[in-house]
C-alpha cells in the first residue's frame, strides 16, 4: 500500500502483543518516535497546524452530572415513535426508512430529538432531563433525510426535512416550541440527502443536496426521470452574507445521483472543506475538491469506494492527527446466521457491472480511507476488522467507553418483499455491531456491550442526552419503535464536552470548527457538523475523554475563518461553552 500511514499502522499491529513485555514496550516507542519525525515531515497537512490569528474567547464551565451506575453496558429504552410503511408492506425504497437528529431546539442546554417518518408524523422529542420526553408532532410524513442546523443565523436551531421526490421542507424556529415553514429561495431541486457548511469560506453556510434516482423514477414514473427535471448533486451558495437578503445561488455538480451520504472531509488538505458524495448501486462515489475557480472533480483520489455507499462518517481513529474516513455498504459479519444473503448481492452486483474490472474502485464491503502520502485515499478497513458489518446503513464513530479513543457502530437490517420473500415478514434479521477501539490498533466486538439490537436500525445519532457526559445513541427503525440506548459503561477516563458559540456571524454555531485536546498520552481531533452516517443529523458538539492517569495540556480551536484559540488545561466532568470574542467591527 502506498501510504506512509497504512505501513505505519501495519507495523503497529505486528509488534502489539500485551503479552510481549519490554521487547513490545520498546518497538513501541520506537514506532512512536517514528511517527512522531514522520508528521513533522508532513506537517503542512495537518488541519490543526495551519497558522490563523489568535482570537480570545470566553469560557463558561457548568460540572456535568455523574453517572447513577456502572453495569458496563448500554440499557435499551423504546421511544413512542414507529417509522412505519402504509401498507405494511415494505417495498423496493420504501425499505430505506428514515432518519434522525438531535440538538438543542429550545436552548435549555439539553440535546432535543427530531425523527422522521415514512408515512406517519414526524416528531420532536423535547428532552425534559434524565432521559424522559415529551412528544411533539412536527409533519406529515415521507420524510427521509433529517437535519438540524441555524439556517438564518439567528442563534436558534432550525429543521430541514426531505422527502423521496420534493425539494427540502424547511421548518424555521420561531423559539417557544414553535416552528414555521419557510422557503429557501433559490433551493427548488429534488433533494434525498442534505448536509450544511460553509463551503466557499464566505462566513455563512452553504449547502449540497444529492437525488435519489431511483426513487424518483419509482414515485413518478418514466417520464419525470427522463425529462428535464433538476436532479443530481447540486451546490447551493448562500450569499446572505453579501447580499444582506437570503438567498442560494444553485450550481450543479453531478447530473444524475443515487446520493444517500454527504459529507465534507478536507480531501486535499488544503485546511477547506471538500465535497464528498455517497452513491447507491454501481454508481460511483464523487468527490469534488474547492479551488480558486470553483469544483474541480477529483473521484481520482478515491483508490477504492464502496459499491452501495450507505453512509459516511469521518473520524481521527489512531489519535494520529489525520480523520479517517469510513463508508458502509453491504457485507455480513463474521458469524452471521444469515450471512446467506451474500451471493444474492454478488449476483447484483454482476447484473448492474457487466463491465466489472480490476481497476474498478468498487468494492461491495465497507472501507475505511486513509490518506497516503500520494495524496490519494487507501483502504485499510480489512486490516482494522471492520470491512463487514452486515446490511449497513447509518454507522458512526465515538468515545463510548471514554478511553481516549473513538469507537464505532452500525445499525443493520433490510426488509423487502420481493428480496426477502422467503423470509418470515419479508424481513433479514441481523444484530447492530458494536466495536472497541483497540488503543488505534483495531477494532474489536463488543457484544457485552448490548447493543446488539436486531430492529432493522436506518438514522441514528450519538450525543449525551443525560447530561452525565457519556454518549448514548438513539435509532430511528423501520416497522418497529426507536431505541434510545443509554451508556452505562464502566469509564476509562473523564468526559470534556465542548459547544462554540460566533454571536454576530452568520455562523453562530461554528459548523467546521476543529477541537484537538492535547494530554500527555495522545491529542485527540474531532470536528463541528451538521450531518454523518445515513440521513441523520449531528449535535454541534464535541465530545472528548481525559484518559485516565492523563494530564490535560491545552484545548485548541481552529474556527471556521482558519481564526484560533486556545484554552489551558480544561479540567474533566465539565461541559465548556467557549464564546469567542466579537471583533471591533462585528
């Protein structure tokens, strides 16, 4: 593999053996010191080295609560919410259900729930503190893609909705528990999958929307699809901040899209966020680099791409100073009873690749990329026991057992009449998969961890919804009631939580900040989103973990506008609000 830190990583996992002793100890530090001349050599493509003017902030620290037990596993309670399918009869996308998204709606300083729904209510579940809610509906159904983000700027957390064949519901808080339906001028194009940052450095947030075609084609027939209806990936610029009225100024990127995932890691570490496409069937994934002239394509980056991309997330999973991205696709777990399934996909596959060639990037499994030092994106999803984890479609990674290192998980599961005709209810039952962070070595199983949910998951977030610190998740099924699974693992280390505040931006969030909190052992990445995994929405949040036995050095900021802060030795168990400073003219 042609990557500095594919061969770094190889060598790890082959001297790592706890059983070793001092002869392990000391290749390990031998490794490290490699590592560490290593990223000093190729520095400039650190995020979190580029240079920006230092802006002061202020600091509010409010002791988060701790937790009643520790029973070292996640306790599964059911929300009064069914995704549910009008007929009862799940076919072709209907299998596809919907998604979720969490934030604080009413600015109580609690994590609120939005969840879509196929045919039923959307709803919003107003977080009344020690996990219980109160149920509020919001819409009427169809909903696929669910995002939360402030759309206007107003400090105030707004809804985006999509639907299978209509362009974006945008629900506008009006604060109190109210919300009203608005227009995004300029956005009119059908829109499955959203996600929301600020893409063209201009202060405000842009967003790109992606179609499902094959849904398209299923709700309105032949004739739309082949008509001149707007459809594919499309770039909507915000001018509000130039033009002091809201306003979107749409340019297409791709003509035709089966787009379930949008995300936007720096793909050519240039410190600006890139675009990041996940498609459906034998289309492939598309990527998009910014330039001074505007997007240039640059799939080329991309050595290999899962065949039915489902979801995507990044994650720095080595503490290494680099985010890994991962795709999830369609392969069964090891073990699986009904791994069965498998040739029926590669006979798909077969179907709609007559032209299947070595040097096609597809691959029908999940893949983790990491950057090389060719600047292109290589695989090692194998090499961390994470290339199969059944029927995928939202996974997402975070610091569940508070080590230090971030964890992943998937939700899994499919139902459709025809595929699964065989099947009791037309449905294959596979188990969420839960996975430990190795130290940045690999992942390992965690079935004693129950979450282990067998619901047919679609959306699905992670964020402390108790206020202890610890990160539950919450899944959004098809055909059967979400699951809010709460964290009573046993703690490695200390829990930091972090939200930003930018008053008078048209960024009041901070959406692409970057957050390194550095210890003695190990500095950790995470990043300000509005979306991952598959049609789901993120808290503006990071989470991090003071390992145990660690000393916290320095919390370091780099907003949005490349600007930096910096917080001395942030104490753990302790929710931060960090409000940077207006400037002069602001």
């Amino acid at each position: 593999m042609n990557s500095k830190i594919g061969l770094t990583h190889k060598f790890f996992r082959a001297v790592y053996d706890r059983r070793a002793g001092k002869l392990v100890l000391a290749l390990l530090i031998v490794a490290a010191a490699i590592v560490a001349f290593s990223h000093q050599m190729f520095a400039q493509d650190e995020p979190h080295q580029t240079l920006g003017e230092q802006v002061p902030v202020a600091v509010e620290r409010t002791r988060l609560s701790a937790p009643d037990v520790c029973t070292d596993r996640f306790v599964t309670h059911t929300l009064d919410h069914v995704t549910t399918i009008a007929s009862n009869v799940v076919q072709m996308f209907e299998a596809n259900g919907a998604g979720v998204a969490t934030g604080d709606l009413d600015g109580d300083g609690d994590l609120d729930l939005v969840l879509g729904n196929h045919d039923g209510d959307d709803a919003i579940f107003w977080n009344e503190g020690d996990l219980v809610f109160r149920k509020a509906p919001l819409s009427t159904g169809k909903t696929r893609d669910v995002k939360i983000v402030d759309v206007n700027a107003d400090g105030r957390l707004d809804l985006i909705l999509t639907r299978d064949t209509g362009a974006l519901n945008y629900f506008e808080n009006q604060g109190e528990g109210r919300f009203q339906r608005r227009v995004l001028p300029g956005v009119a194009a059908p829109a499955y999958v959203t996600n929301w940052a600020d893409l063209d450095g201009d202060g405000d947030l842009d967003l790109v929307t992606g179609s499902y075609d094959a849904g398209l084609l299923t709700e309105r027939g032949n004739e739309y699809i082949v008509g001149n209806a707007r459809r594919g990936i499309f770039f909507f610029e915000n001018d509000s901040a130039q033009s002091g009225a809201r306003h979107f100024r749409m340019t297409a990127l791709a003509a035709e899209a089966q787009t379930l995932a949008i995300l936007f890691p720096d793909l050519d570490a240039d410190g600006r966020p890139d675009i990041l496409a996940g498609n459906d069937f034998n289309m492939p994934d598309m990527a998009w680099v910014r330039t001074d002239a505007g997007w240039k394509e640059a799939s080329d980056l991309l050595v290999a791409m899962t065949h039915s991309t489902m979801s995507y997330d990044q994650a720095d999973v080595d503490n290494d100073g680099y985010f890994e991205i991962f795709a999830a696709d369609m392969k069964p777990y090891p073990g699986e009873m009904m791994g069965g399934w498998a040739p029926i996909m590669d006979s798909m596959m077969v179907g709609m690749v007559q032209a299947h060639v070595a040097a096609d990037p597809q691959i029908m499994e999940n893949v983790l990329l990491v950057r090389g030092d060719d600047g292109r994106y290589w695989n090692q999803a194998p090499d961390w026991g994470i290339d199969g984890t059944g029927w995928t479609w939202s996974s997402k990674f975070g610091d569940l057992n508070l080590d230090g290192y971030v964890d992943l998980y998937t939700v899994n599961g499919m139902i459709e009449e025809r595929l699964f005709a065989h099947l009791p209810d037309h449905e294959l039952v596979e188990e969420n998969q839960a996975f430990r962070n190795e130290e940045g070595l690999s992942f390992e199983p965690m079935p004693g961890w129950k979450l282990d949910s067998a619901n047919s998951g679609r959306g699905m977030v992670m964020a402390d919804l108790d206020g202890d610190g610890d990160i539950d998740i919450v899944v959004n099924n098809l055909r059967g009631p979400a699951r809010l699974f709460e964290n009573q693992l046993c703690r490695g280390g200390k829990p930091l939580l972090v939200d930003l505040r930018w008053p008078g931006s048209a960024n009041p969030f901070a959406i692409g900040a970057q957050l390194r909190l550095v210890t003695d052992q190990s500095a950790q990445l995470r990043d300000l989103r509005v979306g991952s995994g598959y049609l789901s929405g993120d808290a503006p949040q990071a989470h991090f973990a003071i390992p145990a036995g660690a000393t916290v050095q320095t919390l370091e900021i780099t907003w949005p506008d490349g600007a930096r802060s910096t917080v001395a030795a942030p104490a753990g168990n302790t929710r931060l609000t960090i409000t940077r400073a207006q400037s002069p003219d602001e």
